[in-house]
C-alpha cells in the first residue's frame, strides 16, 4: 500500500476515534514512513495531551523529534518520559 494511502487510512481512524491516543500511533508510523517527522511530532504531542502518562507516546515524541532535526526538544522529550514514567511505572503504553 502506498504511504499516501496509509496516511488517509490512519486519518480516517484518528476521525472516527479523535479521543484515543492509540490509534494515533499508527498515524505517527505512516507519517514516519512518509518522512514527515514534523506531523508525527504534532500527533504525539496530540495523544500525549489526551493521556499525560502514556509514556510510549513521550518516547515516541522524542525520537520524532530527533528525526526533525530538534535534538533539544528531543531531549526534554525523554526527559520528560522519563519523569513520567518515575511518577507511573504501569504506564507503558
């Protein structure tokens, strides 16, 4: 499948379940596939806002971030994660 069509296939998931932070993660996997690390970034920073302590999503935000170019965000990124993960350790993601 093209990586066009996998990013409006995982569109359409994300409208039909705009609350879940899950089903942006296959989104944010098309979008890298793509190389458009920059709206990966913007649908990590999304399910990170849905759930605080999904500490996958954190993970994720940073290394998005470093294939963006943003090593310094990257890094508040994992150490942000980090945070999170000390304060929930079930949370995983």
């Amino acid at each position: 499948m093209a990586t066009k069509d996998r990013i409006a296939e995982f569109k359409e998931v994300v409208e039909m379940m705009p609350e879940d932070p899950v089903v942006r993660f296959g989104l944010v996997g098309a979008y890298l596939d793509a190389s458009q690390a920059e709206a990966a970034v913007a649908e990590y920073t999304e399910a990170i806002r849905l759930e605080p302590d999904y500490t996958a999503a954190h993970r994720g935000l940073g290394r998005a971030l470093e294939r963006a170019g943003r090593l310094a965000a990257a890094r508040a990124a994992y150490a942000k994660g980090l945070e999170v993960a000390a304060r929930t350790p079930t949370s995983q993601g």
